[in-house]
C-alpha cells in the first residue's frame, strides 16, 4: 500500500485554491530562489568589475585577466544553477559548492562567507576605494571598468546618470581616449540600457498585477476593472502596467488608486488619469471611463500600439473615426460604438481578436466579419484550461522539491491534469544529481507502481484523509469541498516515467537508447557548451532530435529572458528536421524562459511541427507556470491541436515516435 507522507519539512504543501493566489505563492517561493543565486552572481560580478577598476595598482596583468574571468566564470555558472544555490550549500556545504563547475576554493569561501553573513569582506574593501553606485555600472554594454576608470579619476561621476549628463554636455570628449564618436556611443549605450532595464518579466509582475486589480475592484463606486495594456495581451515582458477602471467617480478612484501602499511616487494626477511609481520599480497607468466608453477604452489601451494604429487606419478609410472614447461616424459625429469592445470590432466589421494576437501581425487582414477562417481559427484556438497533462515535472530525485507521489497528488487535485512525465535530469547533470541508468530504471518502476495503486484505488485514498483535515482547519466552504473531492475520477491518473536527457557537445545523449527505450517518453535539452557556433549548435540539435528515443526537445532555444539570449540555432532548420522526424518542440512555460517564443511557435505551426505547452515544474506550485505557457502559445496563433498533450494520455502515446 502506498502512503502519501508530506514531509513535514516543506512548508508550501498547502496550495491555494485560486489560480491567482497559487501564483502570489509560488512568487513568494520561487522569488526566494532567484534571488539567493542572483544576489550571489551579482556580488562576484561586481568584485570582477571592481578589481579590473582597480587595474593599475595590481601589477600583474595576465594574473588580474585570470582572476577577473574566474569571477564572471563563476556568476554564469550560478545564473544558471538549476536549482538553489543556499540550499545546494545548505545540504551538502562547501563541497556542494565545489561541485559547480568554474567554482575553485578561492570563490567557493567566499560564497560561503555570504551565505553565512550576508557580506563578502573582500567585495567590500574593494568597494571602499571607489565611492562609485557600482550596480550603476555592472553589465552595462560598451562601457568597460577601463573606460570608467579614466573618466572617474577626471570627472565627479559617480552614477549612470552623472555619467550621462557628463555625455550631453561634452564633458568626455577630452579626457585621454574618449573622441566625440565614443561619447556618443556612450551616450547611445546608457539609452538603450535605460529602456531595457525598465522591462518586467510577465511572470515576476503578475502577483502584484492581480493584487492592484483587487484592490481597485474592491472600491465604492467601481463597477469594472481590467489590467490592460502589454499584460493583457500576455506579453513576456511588460514595460509599464495599465488599469483600465469604470467608475462614475474617477475622483475618488484616482485619490485611492495614488495612495496605495505600493506606490513610491505619484508621476502624474488628473481628472480621469493617474501615472505611478510602484516600490518595484513598475510604472503604471490608470485611466478611469464612463460604462459608455469602456469597450473603446478596452480596445485602446489594450493595444498594441501597432494593431490600434491599423484599426484607426482601417476606420479612417470606412469614414469612421476611431479613438478611445468611441468609433465615431465621420458625417454626422454621431457615435456608434463604445461600451462594447466586440461591438466596436464588429463596427469596424470585424470578429473581435483576442488580446494576445493583438500585433498587427496578420490579425485584421484575417478576422474579416463572417469569415470562416477566422471562426474556424478561434474556435480551435487554444484556452486557458485546454492542457490535460504536463511533460516537464522534476521530483526531488534530482532538483526537484517534493516527492513524485506528491507532485503527482498536486497535479491532480490542484491543478485538475489527468498526466504527468516526472523528467529528472540524467547524469551528465552532476550538479543536479542526474540519475544515471540504473536509477531511471528503478524511478520508471516504481512509478509503474503507483500507477497500479492509482488504478486500484488506493493511492489517493490517504491522499483524502489528509485534504479532508486540511480542509476543516481552514474552514472550507461546501462548495469548495465538493470541487476538490468531487465529480473527479482520481483513478484516472496517469504518471508517465520520463527523463529530461542531457544533450552532450556532439549531440549525443548521455543515456543510452535501449535504456530511454524503456521509459513512456523522453525529453531531451541542452544545458552545458552555450558558446559553440550556431552551425554546431544547430547539429547538436538535429542529431537529437534525430535520435529515435527523443520524442521532445525541450526549452529548444535555452534563452532566459533579460539574461541571455540562449544559444546560436538555425530555427527553421530546427524546424524542418523537427517535422521530418516527428520530435515535438516544447513550450516551456516558466516565465523566465518562455521557449518556444511566439513568433517561434508560430513558425512551428506554420511548418506543421508538434508541440507541448509543459510548466518545468520543480515544485507543484509551478504548475501555476502553465498560464504563461498557453498565453504565449495563444500570441503564436496555436491550436488545441497544434499542442499534443491537449489529448488524453492514450491518444498522446499514440502520436509519439
Ligand atoms: P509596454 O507597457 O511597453 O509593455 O507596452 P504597452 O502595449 O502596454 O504600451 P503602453 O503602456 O505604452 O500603452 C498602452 C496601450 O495604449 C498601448 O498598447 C496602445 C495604446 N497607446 C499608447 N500610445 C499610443 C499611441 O501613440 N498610439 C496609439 N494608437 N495607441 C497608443
Ligand atoms: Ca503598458
Ligand atoms: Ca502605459
Ligand atoms: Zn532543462
């Protein structure tokens, strides 16, 4: 008999019911991952920078380039640490540590030290030399500590925007080394550094989103309220975030809307709109309508700017006029649409466009009123709530946080999926534990195992009790209840044995096929060798996609968003062999990847190419990551049945190699 025991160690077992709130959850968690192993890259970078500004007084030339590209070395390698970088120390201390690669003894210390004590002794005598806003200057582009060096020792810059006043004034030009063409080049590069720093990740801002648009729902005298804008459309990265609020009080909303606890500074405040800074740094917008013009409003400042400008064009030439308080009849000024945004499409004759295809990317030519192409297109297009099952779970045999029962228990009662892949990594992996032939083996049994329990019945059944307490401790409501225990057949759940297969340089696998042969799927990613060539990179992709035990790669492009750009591929390439050999591409839907991007999956569609829409959970309340992947899946036009795992598991099995 298997029995489900939730360690008492782990403290996020009981999830929320609300989509939203497993999101504010696993923020919270996920948050603290990220920021132990940022905080950590940042410092070793910083101490990289700082030593190479402090170039002149180290002699030794060669042993300062060594020592500098050691520390950047090791910052990579931790961006990159799939999994916690405290813990890691925590669980197996210094020589966890060591086990990174790129990470000597020297570096390793001093990881430890600030784990321990929060600070690096060596950063901050550094740091004491130079009274400069270090973090001003750390990863800017173009300009080097060489640069800034020569420019501190002659001019009082001290931040990124001393340095760029000193740029438009011409004070650079002048000092050894900086001609008129290099100071504007600087100029351009803290520009686009300025632009790009203001971009948030969807996933990072989407707790506080819903947490705003609570509390503006929340208001007297609100009767709607919708966050707008690049959220909307589910954009990766979202620049500012806009509420759209109907109120016949814009007043007291605005007032409301400025003295929230989030905000930092008011921008701007007037009749019917407010602009913010939030704590996070966030921008935002708010304009308050009238019910009559909230259709034209929606439509408006959902944007995107590209699409708005074409609808305005397209009404310009039906002598209409098209702004956001209404589509206007150009002869009679009379207005005739505005409370309804899918009236106001219709107007314009067209089908209303859902937010996400929004881009002025074909949409308008397409979506015609009538046309049967569209309505056949966004009947198939794929729903929030359409993925049956996930293709990229970790358990805690390797990285993971919690046991295969367990997520499998989350999948099922939280997150309604009928299937799940447990996709450990494989041993090539060391740093996280990748499970080696044996140990695959002896998982792909031992799920065998309980999906015979699940079969007969017993392998959810303690499962319940254990809900059932929870759920009178926190006072349920009966609703709640009969949600959760239900009309659900829980044995109707299927775990899948898996693996998420390391590609090698040559793209070979480190798992040989008769052994991967024996597991229900594969997915196969790479995670090491970035920087080869993008012919070589792109081979290493095709020989595994070739590979008849690879039914799908995963992350295919390896980008992480505002970190890097993944490595060089040849994507319509990739593409091709993809279809050829019948190997699924995956979405992968944490939000930091999102890989697939859009235009990518809409290319994979275009060429006929499978895909997965998978969360990459390494906790079950990742699972919550699903939302994002559809929201992208949604901004490359995809179909219920351009994603497979859509389908029951039988019918997935099926279309496999
Ligand atoms: P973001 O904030 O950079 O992630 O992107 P958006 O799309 O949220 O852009 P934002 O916040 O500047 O403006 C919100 C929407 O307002 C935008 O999607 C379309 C509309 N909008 C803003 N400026 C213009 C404009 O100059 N012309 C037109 N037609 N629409 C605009
Ligand atoms: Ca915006
Ligand atoms: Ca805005
Ligand atoms: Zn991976």
């Amino acid at each position: 008999m298997l029995v489900l025991i939730v360690s008492p160690t782990s403290k996020n077992t009981q999830l929320p019911k609300q989509n939203d709130e497993k999101i504010n959850e696993y923020q919270r968690m996920s948050y603290n991952v990220k920021l132990a192993n940022v905080e950590i890259s940042d410092i070793l970078r910083k101490i990289s920078f700082l030593l190479e500004l402090d170039n002149d007084i180290d002699n030794n030339k060669t042993n300062l380039n060594f020592k500098n590209r050691a520390y950047i070395k090791a910052a990579d390698q931790i961006d990159n640490l799939p999994l916690s970088i405290t813990s890691l120390y925590e669980e197996r201390g210094i020589n966890g540590l060591l086990q990174i690669p790129s990470i000597g003894k020297a570096i390793s210390s001093k990881i430890e030290e600030y784990i321990k004590t929060g600070k690096i002794e060596y950063y901050e005598i550094l740091k004491s030399k130079y009274p400069i806003k270090v973090d001003d200057f750390v990863g800017l582009e173009g300009i080097g500590p060489k640069t800034l060096r020569v420019i501190i020792d002659k001019l009082p810059v001290r931040s990124l925007s001393d340095l760029e006043k000193a740029a438009r004034e011409g004070k650079l030009n002048g000092i050894s080394g900086i001609s008129k063409k290099k100071e504007e080049r600087i100029l351009k590069r803290i520009e686009l550094h300025n632009i790009g720093k203001k971009r948030h990740l969807l996933g990072d801002i989407y707790p506080l989103v819903k947490q705003i648009e609570k509390y503006l729902t929340n208001l007297e005298n609100v009767s709607i309220v919708t966050a707008v804008g690049s959220f909307r459309r589910m954009r990766e990265t979202i620049g500012d975030i806009d509420f759209l609020v109907v109120s016949d009080n814009p007043d007291k909303v605005i007032n409301s809307f400025v003295n929230m606890p989030e905000v930092k500074e008011i921008l701007s405040k007037g009749d019917t709109k407010a602009f913010i800074k939030l704590n996070n740094g966030l921008d935002s917008d708010l304009l308050v309508v009238p019910k009559e013009s909230y259709g034209a409003a929606l439509q408006y400042f959902t944007g995107s700017k590209e699409h708005g400008i074409a609808l305005r064009r397209l009404a310009q030439s039906n002598a209409l006029r098209l702004n956001e308080w209404g589509l206007f009849d150009n002869k009679s000024n009379q207005k005739i649409s505005g409370e309804s945004e899918e009236q106001l499409y219709n107007k314009l004759g067209l089908e209303w466009i859902p937010p996400e295809l929004r881009e002025n990317r074909g949409e308008i030519e397409i979506a015609k009123k009538g046309s049967k192409e569209w309505q056949e297109k966004m009947k198939g297009l794929l729903k929030y709530g359409d993925i049956k099952g996930d293709l990229q779970v970790h358990s805690n045999s390797t990285d993971g946080k919690m046991s295969i029962e367990e997520m499998a228990y989350f999948a099922r009662t939280n997150f309604d999926l009928d299937y799940i892949a447990i996709t450990d990594h494989t041993k090539s992996l060391r740093i996280a534990r990748g499970l080696d032939e044996q140990q695959l083996l002896d998982q792909a049994h031992k799920i065998q195992e309980f999906n015979d329990s699940i079969k007969s019945g017993t392998f959810f059944v303690d499962l319940n009790k254990h809900d059932e307490e929870k759920q009178v401790n926190r006072k349920t409501s009966n609703n709640e209840k009969k949600r959760i225990k239900g009309d659900r057949n829980l044995g109707d759940f299927r775990i899948l044995s898996s693996a998420e297969v390391n590609i090698l340089s040559d793209g070979s696998l480190d798992i040989p096929n008769n052994i991967l042969d024996k597991l229900d799927i594969v997915g196969a990613a790479i995670h090491t060798n970035f920087s080869q060539p993008i012919d070589v990179q792109t081979n290493r992709l095709i020989k595994a996609a070739q590979n008849p035990s690879v039914d799908i790669v995963f992350h295919p492009t390896g980008r992480i968003i505002n970190k890097r750009d993944g490595y060089p591929v040849d994507i319509p390439k990739l593409m091709t062999i993809a279809k050829e050999t019948n190997t699924i591409l995956e979405i992968d839907s944490h939000y930091n990847r999102l890989d697939l991007r859009d235009e990518y999956i809409r290319m994979a569609i275009q060429n006929d190419v499978k895909l997965v829409v998978d969360s990459d959970a390494h906790h079950p309340l990742h699972y919550a990551f699903l939302e994002f992947g559809i929201g992208q899946a949604r901004r490359g036009w995809a179909g219920r049945n351009d994603i497979l795992n859509t389908l029951p598991v039988s019918e997935l099995l099926k279309k496999l190699k």
